[in-house]
C-alpha cells in the first residue's frame, strides 16, 4: 500500500512540517539516519528552534488511504 501524506495545517507558513516529513520519510524508507548520507548537523534541534521562532510546526500525522 502506498502511502500520502496530506498536510492540513491551519498555519501559512508550512516550511518546517515539509522539512520534518521529509526527512522522516527518507530515514524511513532508506533506513540510513539522514546524517549519514549528509552533515552529521543537529537538525531535530533546528526544526524545533524553527518551530520556536515562528516558522511554522513540526507535527504532522501520516494518514494512509
């Protein structure tokens, strides 16, 4: 079954919820830690300073239909 991802979001601005799902996504389905295909940077910790100064959230819920 294939999954989609619905992003129903009552804030504008969606930039950090796109950055989390994506790299959910891509440590799920690789199954590698995106840290080891790229910068080993904190990035956890720089979506949820985004999430903190206002450019948006990082909670989503993965729905399958």
């Amino acid at each position: 079954m294939k999954e989609f991802i619905f992003l129903s979001i009552p804030e504008c601005l969606v930039t950090v919820v796109i950055d989390a799902v994506s790299i959910d996504l891509f440590e799920k389905y690789s199954g590698k830690k995106i840290s080891e295909v790229a910068f080993d940077l904190p990035y956890r910790h720089q979506l949820e300073y985004a999430k903190e100064i206002g450019f948006g959230n990082v909670e989503y819920e993965i729905v399958k239909v």
